[in-house]
C-alpha cells in the first residue's frame, strides 16, 4: 500500500513538484469554478479555455516555450475574447452564448494553426495536454502566485461578487462595483485557465474548474461548504490521477480530470444533497 | 412646497422609441405616491428614469430633498437568482451596504438592525432558510426588509404586490405606510386602483403623457382613468412604443 501511494512521491522530485502544481491549481481554480457554475456558465469556462490558445501559440512563436511569453500571451487573448464577447453582446442583437461562441471558435482554430504552421506535433501536445510531470521552479512560482492572486481577489471581492452572481440590478443600485467585479471576476477564470494550462493543458485546464465544482453541489449547500468539498476533491483527484498516470504509464492531464470525474460520478449518486439517492437517505435537517 | 424629487419635461425611452413624454411634475417631499396607468403607459420606465437606471431623452430629473444616493427601488421583476444559495439574513443584510461596504462584516449592532427589519415584514424564524425555498410572497418580506435597512430617503416600488397573497399585501402595505409616517418619500406603481385610493393620498396617472397629478380624491377620477386609456390605445405604434407591459 505504502509503495503504492506514497513512493512515487517519496522517490521522485518530479511527482512531488505535480502534486505541489496539482494542489496549487486545486486552491484557485476550483473557487473560481464553484463560483462559474453558480452563475451557469460552466460552458463559459470551456470556451475561454479555447479562446487562450492563440496568445499563448504566438507567445511560444515569438519566445519558444517560454512560460512568461505564453503566459502573458494566453491572459491578452482570453481577456480579448471576453471583453469582445461582451461588447457586441452589448451594442448588437446577438447573444452573450452565441457571440462568445464565435469568438472562442475563431479564436481557437487561429491558435491551432500559428501552433501547426511553426511547432512540431510535440508542441501542440504540449500546448493541448500540458506537462504536469515537467513543472520547473518557475512554473510552480506562477501558478503559486496565481493562486495566491486568485484567492486575495475573491476575498476582497466575496460579497460584491456573491451579490453580482445572486441579485446583480440591486449590486448595480447600491454600488458602483457591478462591472468591476464582473470584469475581475473573468480575469480570474482567464488566469486562473492560464495556470492551468502549464499544467493540464488548454483541454484539460477547465476541467479542474468545473468537475470538482459540479461534484462538491451534491454534498454542500453554502458557498464556503461548495469551495471546500471542491477544492478536496480537486486536491484527491489529483492525487489519484497522478498515481494512476504513474503506475499504468498514462497521460497525467486526463488521468486528474478522470478521477475528479469518477468523484463526480459517485457525489452524483451518493451525496446527500439532491442526488440520485438523496430521496430514499435518512433526511438531514435542512430546514433551519 | 419642496419637492424630493421633480420632472422637467422628462422623456425617457428605449431605442430612441419614447415611452415616456414630456412629463413635468413634483413629487413633494414625505409624500406617498402612487403611479397608474394603462399597460404600456410608461410607469416602469417612469421610475428607472428616476433611479438613473435610464438616461433621459430629452428633459431631466431633478433632485430636491435628496440625491440619486437615497433612492432604494425595487424593481417589478427583480432578477434574484432564487437557486442561489444564500439564505434570508444574507438577502437582507446587505441592506445596511452603506454602512458595511463590500467588504466589512456585521457587527453585533448590524445584526440587531437585520432582526429587527426581518421581525419587521414578519418573517422571524426564517433567517438561516435558502432563499430558494421561500414562496414568492415570503420573498417579498425579505426584499422589503432590505429596502428597511437601506434608510433611503426616496423609496421606489414598480407593482410590489404582484402575485403575493392578501395577508402578505397588507402587511407590506403596513410597511409602506411606516415610512410615509417616517416622512420619506414613497412612489409606487400600482395597478389595483382600490388599494391605491385607501392607501395613497397622491396619485400619478400616466398614459405615455402626464395625465394628472395630485391628490388621489381629486386625480382618480372615471374620467381621468378613461382618458388615459385611450391616451394609451390611440399610440397605434410598433409595440416597442406601447405595448411594452414590463418595461
């Protein structure tokens, strides 16, 4: 059991690193996606996700796979695309669904083919699957200072940003914070899909977001209960899929996601609140 | 007489379609007002004109005894998202935002003043409940004990007793006239015109077009009522000039 579970960790600095890049991620992605999926824009986390892509291609173009490059990169065209979204959702007849649609998907096939016409095939792997068995100093500094940004940011914006999710026209009567949180609130999933996407790559990077979000909905009610039960599974799914990815030699991106899925699936049928077994489990008082 | 809050030759409209012409009044200070009108006639958009919510058109609005800062509204429609988990404290707390901010907690006092404002619209022992497992009309109370603790000078209500029971509408009327004896400034849009006779001392009929103004004995009147409706039936424009009921 203890070869199992804890040696690879005990023997390799490698392992080590990836948990540390994994559980940084878990800290500040997931937050950001409890608070995606109770404004239902789960969706909205994929398609940034993909709008990423082409800054983070023209940053690796211009510096290789520098991490400041296409850091840097990845935030300009996530920001682009939201902020582009927005307003012609804004000033036009179309819809924030299908304007951010068109944009992701532009945005995405421009960034598979500035990765194709200059990368080899091993990049775009890179780009598309991340290397959370290959995290240097520098990556885990980034996604550390993501994640601490991240979790100062909902902090101080906790109560404007609740309101804005929960009753956004009396946020917009009482203070002058609706767009300020809004906007903030979306550089976070940008950034936070950035940090990501060292790791787990641009596929796999919103899937940490959300998964672990969905799940945590079957077993808390409040929104601190919803971000702790996340950011756990998100943290023993990593666990897990590293372990799985090193012992049966798979790619370490999927392997998290699938784990955090397989916790997804059993809070779907076992969690305690409004679940496939929630009807026929002894109630809880959830009166009070 | 000084006014709380005055329209001069206000045009209010959405597209450059307006939806409201060129209304001049006063709304005086510690007055409670109630504004009728057919659907369509623009009194929703009346008091978004108000809340700055809209910029005018054409006129403006002007601020008497208070500033735009005073103003708490409720609107028809409000936009809570009732799946989210927040509970009734949470809904009403933030009341008290000018005093709390963004980022402050609740101090002992706050607290006290969220109590009372809940024990207020009766809804005591409901403090810790999700706000998605109230009924329309216990949601209501909670909005109203919001609009308690936000101590506005200028309260603004757009049809708040839609689709709640009798018993809760009384209640709430009680509410309403806790505030006119506080001496602030309550406009309502309303439709039932009983309610607004035994409650409101001013009414506002509005067709589009200022129709009448002043006290509601003198103001409601068949005549005035009739010709608002045909005020309003003669605009034969594309619906986004009249048809809009919930502008």
């Amino acid at each position: 059991m203890w070869e199992a579970l804890i040696q690879p960790f005990a023997e390799f600095g490698f392992m080590r690193r990836a948990m540390l890049g994994c559980i940084a991620i878990s800290a500040g992605a997931t937050p950001v996606g409890v608070f995606l999926m109770l404004r239902r824009m789960s969706l909205t986390g994929d398609a940034m996700a993909h709008a990423i892509l082409p800054g983070a291609a023209v940053g690796y173009l211009v510096a290789g796979l520098s991490l400041g490059a296409m850091t840097v990169g990845g935030l300009v065209a996530g920001m682009a695309v939201a902020l582009l979204s927005g307003f012609v959702t804004r000033v036009t007849a179309l819809r924030e669904d299908a304007s951010l649609a068109a944009f992701y998907l532009i945005s995405l096939s421009l960034g598979v083919l500035i990765v194709s016409t200059r990368g080899s095939n091993i990049d775009l792997m890179h780009v598309l699957f991340g290397t959370v068995l290959a995290l240097d100093d520098s990556a885990l500094i980034l996604l550390c200072s993501i994640t601490s940004l991240t979790l100062i940011a909902l902090a101080l914006l906790f109560r404007p940003l609740v309101l804005e999710c929960a009753d956004p026209q009396f946020l917009r009567t009482v203070s002058g914070l609706s767009a300020v949180t809004h906007f903030t609130f979306l550089a976070l999933v940008v950034i936070n899909l950035v940090s990501g996407f060292h790791a787990l790559g641009t596929l796999m990077a919103v899937g940490i977001m959300i998964v672990p979000a969905a799940a945590a909905r079957f077993w808390a009610v409040s929104i601190g209960g919803l971000i702790l039960v996340a950011v756990a599974i998100a943290i023993v799914a990593s666990g897990c899929g590293l372990l799985v990815s090193y012992h049966f030699g798979l790619p370490s991106g999927p392997a998290i996601i699938l784990a955090a899925g397989l916790a997804y699936g059993l809070s779907l049928t076992l969690g305690p609140v409004g679940s496939l077994a929630a009807p026929v489990l002894p109630r809880r008082n959830v009166e009070a | 007489m000084t006014y709380a809050v005055a329209f001069r030759e206000l045009t209010l409209g959405y597209d450059r379609h307006p939806a409201v012409r060129r209304v001049d009044g006063e709304v005086a200070d510690g007055s409670l007002t109630a504004i009728v009108g057919p659907n369509g006639a623009g009194k929703s958009t009346l008091l978004r004109g108000v809340t700055g919510d809209l910029r005018p058109l054409a006129g403006h609005v002007d601020f008497g005894t208070c500033t735009r800062n005073e103003i708490a509204y409720l609107p028809q429609q409000s936009d809570i998202d009732r799946s989210f988990p927040i509970t009734v404290v949470d809904l009403v707390a933030v009341g008290l935002w000018s005093e709390i901010g963004g980022f402050f907690g609740l101090r002992a006092a706050h607290r006290a003043q969220v109590d009372d404002a809940i024990s207020a619209v009766g809804l005591t022992g409901f403090e810790s409940r999700p706000i998605g497992s109230l009924s329309g009309g216990q949601i209501q109370r909670a909005l109203f004990a919001r609009l308690l603790l936000q101590d506005a000078r200028l309260v603004l209500l757009d049809e708040p007793f839609l689709a709640i029971d009798a018993k809760t509408m009384i209640d709430l009327l009680g509410v309403v006239r806790r505030w006119h004896g506080e001496g602030r400034t309550v406009i309502t849009v309303l439709h039932d015109v009983e309610t607004v006779r035994a409650y409101f001392p001013e009414t506002l009929i509005l067709a589009r077009d200022l129709v009448a103004h002043g006290p509601t004995a003198e103001v409601l009147t068949a005549a005035n009522q009739f010709r608002a409706r045909q005020m309003c039936e003669a605009c034969v424009g594309p619906p986004h000039d009249c048809g809009r009921d919930a502008l």
